[in-house]
C-alpha cells in the first residue's frame, strides 16, 4: 500500500474513533446526569421527563456509535476491497465512457443507501416507537424511499454526465463552470423544493386560524417579510416532533408550520418560535450560509481538478484511473476533513441561533420564548446535560439550557 493510500485510510479510521470517543463521552455525561433535573428547569421538567429524554439520548448515541463503527468499515472496505471489483464488473458491462464513471459513483452510493437502511428502519421502527415519535407505517417509508431513490437519481445523474462530460471537453476550466453549475443547481433548488418537491412527502395546507393568521402577518409586516403563505404541514403522519421553517427565495418564500407544532404550543409561543426563524432572515444568516457552502464548493472542486488531473489517488489504491473511481476515493477521503471542520462549521451556526435568539427576544421579550424552547426540548425529548466537547462537534444550535440562559440576559 502506497503512502498516500496507508494516509488516507488511516485518516478514515481516525475520524471513525473521534467520532465514537465523543460519542463516549456523550453518553457519559448524560448518563452521570439521569436522575437530577438542571436547576434552572425543575418544576419545568419533572424527573421522569428528564430521564426518559437521557434514555432517549443514550439510545440514540448507541445507535449512531453502532453506525458509525459500520459507515468506517464500508468506507475502509471501498478503498482497499470492493471498489476494484465493482470497477470491473460495470466494465465488463458498459463501455468505456461517461455512462461507465457515472455508474461506478451511483452504484456506491446506491449500495452505501442500502446497507445503511437497517439503521434506518431501527431508527423509525424501534427507536423512535419506543419513546413515543414514530407514527410512519411500513408502507409509508417503503413510498418515501421509492419517491427518494427516485429523486436522488433524477437530480445526480445528469449532474453526474454534466461533471464528467465537462472534464472530457474542457479539462482545463470544467471545474470552474461544474461549480457555476452546482450552485445555480443549488439556488433552483431553493424555489423549486418547497413548491415541487416537498409536496410529494408531506400536504401543505393554508393556514385555518384567522386570529393566529393575522398576528403572524403583522409580525411578518413589521420584519418587512414576504411570504408567499402561510402553511401547515402533516408531519403527524409521521412523527410527534414538531418544528418550523421557512423555505424559498423572493416571492415565492413560504412560511411553514408542522401540525404537532401547533398543537403543542400557545399562539404566543408559536410567534416567538416564528421571530427566531425570521431573525435568520433579517440577519443575513440564509445569505452567510451559501456563502459558506460555496467556500466549501470552491475548495471541493480545487481538489477534484487536482485528482482528476493526476492518476496519484488511483494509482494509490491500484485501480484504474476512471473519473467515476476517482470521485468516490475523493468523496470517501473528505469525510475526515469534513468531521474536522466541524467544530468550525457548527461554532458559526450556533452563533447564528443565538443572535436569531436575540433578534426575537428584541421583538417579543424573552418569556414566550423561554416557555417555547422549554417546551420544544421536553416535547422532543432533548438532553439538557449534553457533553461539552460532543456540543462542539455535533451541535448546530446551541443546548438548550445556554440558550434560556442568554435569553435570561445571564451571559
């Protein structure tokens, strides 16, 4: 094995046993804290919500070591068994050419898809049935993963022949004009998913409540936001979590509410949940974060334009210098860098909560939200005694409890 190779796999496998270390110390900490509720939460949380949410937590953490123990075998695996087999499998059976390398790249990810399904159906099916979320039956997730499979190849495959047809005709500025390509991609997506695309899951209903219509309007007003609507989304039909969102660029911007949301919380509460989204919007934060998906995009494709450039990462792992073979190594190899990163990547969307935070305590004063966080955590099910450095890695919104304690004005 080359160096390059020993370098690349060795780096997969490390951030494998981070990755299972944070988790460690996750579990730890939550465990350590099962049976006190945080002093800031009690007659807030009773104690026996508190500890089914760190019996949740630890579920879950198990789960996702198990996972991740798996995605970092197949990964090793790739590189050093499967990838060459597979290679000549598909050449056996499809001529050398662009359908070949875009065959290779969806055959791993398809085979990636599959074997993580028994994660995902003990995720839905045990996991989350036990402590009470999941509402999806067998036949609903057999539809969501047929409509996915669907949609994942109608958008990756011409992406796909778009990528490797651009390196074969213009090898010196194909990367350039794939990342234009990729986010424009990315900016259609915005309008076209939550008009076309969304739908397909989940029934967007207009809002029925005329009172509560009119407070989110006039609190729309004074953010001078534009919304196309206002809609409630069926996420009943598959879990108990609730949440909201908003969705689109320009006038087609829509505004969205889940079921067990507004089932949950008071109108007050549901306005405040509303102001924080709103604050991303006011705050430039959609804007920071494109910015910082292009950053990413930028650096990708640099890396892409030096491997498919050179037959070093092939030659590395002696298989053949096919784009398609190419990509996957890439793709595997940035999953270390990526884990990295995260701490960076996560400290900036934190940062962003808490000033989305402050922008709707500036609207609506701290209690609404205070109450709606409170809520939201007990109702999910979340850990108010997370690990610290795990917060670091894996959290894009800070704990809760940091949370109500900048909304309090104590840091």
């Amino acid at each position: 094995m080359s160096l390059l190779a020993a370098g690349i796999v060795a780096a997969v496998g490390l951030s494998g046993a981070v990755a299972l270390y944070l988790m460690r110390r996750q579990a730890s900490a939550v465990r350590a804290h099962r049976d006190r509720v945080p002093e800031h939460f009690v007659g807030e949380v009773g104690l026996d919500d508190h500890r089914r949410a760190s019996d949740y937590t630890l579920e879950r953490t198990r789960l996702a070591s198990f996972a991740t123990i798996f995605e970092t075998s197949v990964g090793v695996l790739w590189l050093l068994v499967l990838l060459g087999p597979l290679y000549t499998l598909l050449a056996a059976m499809i001529p050398e050419g662009l359908t070949r390398s875009v065959a290779v790249v969806v055959c791993v990810a398809g085979v990636g898809h599959v074997l993580g399904l028994p994660f995902s159906l003990y995720r839905t099916f045990r996991l989350e049935a036990k402590f009470g979320f999941n509402r999806t039956t067998a036949a609903l997730f057999l539809r969501d993963e047929l409509k996915g499979a669907v949609l994942r190849l109608g958008f990756s495959v011409p992406l796909l022949y778009g990528l490797f047809y651009l390196l074969r005709t213009l090898p010196e500025i194909w990367w350039i004009l794939g990342l234009l390509a990729v986010m424009a991609f990315m900016l259609v997506m915005l309008i076209v998913y939550p008009a076309l695309i969304a739908p397909l899951f989940n029934k967007f209903t207009p809002m029925q409540d005329a009172a509560m219509t009119a407070r989110i309007e006039a609190l729309l007003r004074q953010c001078g936001f534009e919304a196309k609507g206002l809609f409630v989304m069926d996420a009943s039909k598959r879990s108990t979590h609730g949440n909201a969102y908003f969705a689109g660029l320009g006038k087609a911007k829509r505004i969205v509410f889940f079921d067990t949301l507004l089932a949950k919380h008071s109108p007050d509460e549901i306005l405040s949940i509303l102001a924080h989204e709103l604050g991303h919007y006011k705050l430039g934060h959609i804007t920071q974060r494109f910015a910082e998906t292009a950053v990413f995009a930028f650096v990708g494709f640099l890396v892409l334009h030096w491997a498919f450039g050179t037959s070093a990462l092939a030659d590395a792992f002696a298989l053949p210098n096919d784009p398609g073979v190419v990509l996957v190594i890439v793709m595997i190899a940035a999953g270390p860098i990526l884990h990295l990163l995260s701490p960076v990547t996560s400290f900036l969307s934190r940062r962003a909560e808490f000033e989305a935070d402050a922008f709707a305590k500036s609207l609506l004063g701290p209690d609404s939200m205070i109450r709606a966080l409170t809520k939201l955590s007990r109702d999910n099910l979340a850990t108010l005694t997370p690990d610290e450095l795990y917060v670091m890695f894996y959290y894009s919104h800070p704990p809760v409890p940091v949370r109500i304690e900048r909304l309090r004005g104590s840091s």
